[in-house]
C-alpha cells in the first residue's frame, strides 16, 4: 500500500491546471492504486493527483465508504443554491472555512479502460466532486472563500506552523 505524501499550500503544483491523463501511460495504474490508498485513510474524502505531486487531471473520493476514482473528470451539471458548508483540505492542515458549494453535483470522466464514468451527489459527495476538480484545475478551495473570510483564512494559515 502506497500512502503519498500530501503537498501543502505554497506548493506550486496546487496553482497548476492539471493535464489530461493518457490512458496508455504506463505508469497510470500505479497513479491510480496510490491514488485509492492514500484516500483510504481515516477522514479523507478526496485526494486529487496534484495533492500527491502529479500533475495529471485524476482524483480518488471516499465518501460514506464508497471508494473510487476517475479519470479526466469534468463538472457537468450542479444544482440547487450555492450554501456555505464547513470545508477543509489535506493540503490546508488543520483548517476548516465556511466555502460556497452547490448542494448537488455531477462529475464524468473516464476509468483505467476507458470507459465512462458518472459520479453524482448532494452532500458531502457534492462537496468533494467540486473540491476536488477545482484541484485539479489549480485552484484551492481558500481561494473562493468570500473575501471577509479569505483575508482571516490567510493570516492563520500564514501563522501555522507548517506553512
């Protein structure tokens, strides 16, 4: 079992768009099974590539025991009025804000084979299909936080001991 380091903020591959996963890449289903293994710590709802230093557009989930990835995901449908939810993030230790987040969303991608896959939820699936594909799109979740909120969130994430 292969369990990867997490990046943390400051790291610039978090700031970095995610390429396109090749599925004949030959190192893919290595990505993929430490992708699974690092989500399947205790209290982890998502990992995405970059967070384990991999600059390809591939996330895990774990959520309400249901285990999974995908491959080149894209957000195709969200629903309902965007509410704040309490949101943390393995790259932001120790730190949970109040972040805007659709109630409902639908992510497609891809699995090893190529063929298609569609992962749809509201609560806290909702809320990891979203954060997670903002990863791979280089944005961190601290970065949409309303601007009251931001401005808080980053002097305490400046002061911690890690950063």
């Amino acid at each position: 079992m292969t369990d990867r380091p997490i990046r943390l903020f400051g790291d610039p591959i978090l700031r970095s768009k995610s390429d396109p996963v090749k599925l004949d890449d030959p190192g893919l289903e290595g990505l993929v099974q430490d992708l699974l293994d690092t989500v399947s710590q205790p209290g982890r709802a998502g990992v995405a590539a970059c967070q384990i230093g991999v600059g390809l557009r591939a996330f895990s989930y774990n959520v309400d025991g249901d285990i999974g990835y995908v491959l080149n995901p894209e957000i195709v449908g969200l629903g309902g009025e965007p509410e704040l939810v309490d949101e943390g993030c393995l790259s932001v230790p120790g730190f949970y804000f109040p972040r805007r987040r659709y109630p409902f969303a639908r992510v497609v991608g891809v699995d090893l084979n190529g063929d298609r896959v569609e992962l749809e939820g509201d609560g806290l699936m909702a809320q990891a299909l979203q954060h997670e594909t903002d990863h791979l799109d280089g944005t961190l979740y601290v970065m949409g936080l309303d601007p009251e909120i931001k401005r808080d969130a980053m002097r305490q994430i400046r002061e911690s001991t890690w950063f």
